[in-house]
C-alpha cells in the first residue's frame, strides 16, 4: 500500500469524519485526533491517531465491523 501523503486539513477532515460515523454507532473513541508527531517525520504521512479505548468500547467496534463486513 503506498504512503498517504495527506495534507493537513485533509488527515483533520478525516479524523472528524471517523468520529462522526463512529458516533451514529454509539462509539467514541476518547483519544482520536490527529498524530501531531507523524507531521514531523521524514515521510512527511499524515496519520490519525486512534488512541485507546475501554474493552467494552473495543467489543463494540468490533461487533459493527464484523456487521458490516457481513454486508
């Protein structure tokens, strides 16, 4: 897979978008944001942090993954 070179404003656009289709199934991650460090790097990627969550929070993402791909 070839490196995501995206931009600022679009790893940010991303992370919100993430939050947001992860609320309408009621999961938060806390932690999610941009990886500010990944910014600095020789590579130049732009990553977004997942952070950590709760085991009940994990099971929960989980199930709606498994859901979807069951699509």
């Amino acid at each position: 897979m070839p490196l995501d070179r995206s931009l600022p404003d679009d790893v940010h656009q991303s992370a919100e978008e993430l939050r947001s289709a992860l609320k309408e199934h009621g999961i938060t991650l806390p932690s999610l944001g941009v990886d500010l460090p990944g910014f600095a790097g020789v590579y130049g990627v732009s990553l977004v942090a997942l952070g950590n969550c709760n085991a009940a929070t994990a099971r929960r993402l989980a199930e709606v993954l498994r859901t979807a791909a069951a699509r």
